[in-house]
C-alpha cells in the first residue's frame, strides 16, 4: 500500500469528522488506522494545529544541530563512565597500598 501524506488541514478536518460521525466511520470512510487517528488527536490536544504538521518538515540545520547535539551529549556520557571507572580502579588501588603498609 502506497503511503499518503496528510496535510495539517486534512488531519484537522478528519479529526473534526470523527467527533461528528463517529471514529470508527471517520477511519473506514478516508482509510485510516484509528491508532493513526488517536496519534493525531493526542498531538492536536496537546499542540493544536501546529502539533499536526509534519515531523518531516523541519528546517535542515535545525534537525543537522539536534543530531549533533545527540553525539555530544553521547561523548559527554562516555567521558563519564570512563572517568568514573578510573576513579573507581584508583580508589581500589589506593586502599591496597594502605592495606600493605599497613599490614
């Protein structure tokens, strides 16, 4: 089955539709998932029409920033455990020597 894009206004107008005719009429009618429906109606309730705007369409050097926001933060994360390892085998190693010298 082919897939179709929806507009903003399309899925507005199919919500709408539902809340008159019925979800389950509304879906048969424009051949559509109700779980699709429901995932529009979720975003317009939380979002409004904006919520209902492709995810697809964001700007290029918006969505090239978020990725490379996503590696850093995952660099970030690997300096951490690393670090935290390190001082976790010093700790160890220190508390032998103590035992050593103590012992």
């Amino acid at each position: 089955m082919k897939r179709r894009r929806w507009t903003a206004e399309e899925k507005l107008a199919f919500i709408q539709e539902a809340e008159r005719e019925g979800v389950v009429a509304t879906c048969r009618k424009h051949g559509i998932y109700a779980s699709l429906y429901y995932q529009w109606k979720r975003r317009y309730d939380a979002l409004g029409v904006e919520g209902l705007n492709s995810r697809r369409s964001r700007d290029p050097e918006f969505e090239r920033l978020m990725r490379e926001n996503q590696r850093l933060k995952q660099l970030l994360g690997d300096k951490e455990l690393e670090l935290s390892i390190k001082e976790s085998l010093l700790k160890k190693t220190l508390q032998r020597r103590r035992r050593k010298r103590e012992g």
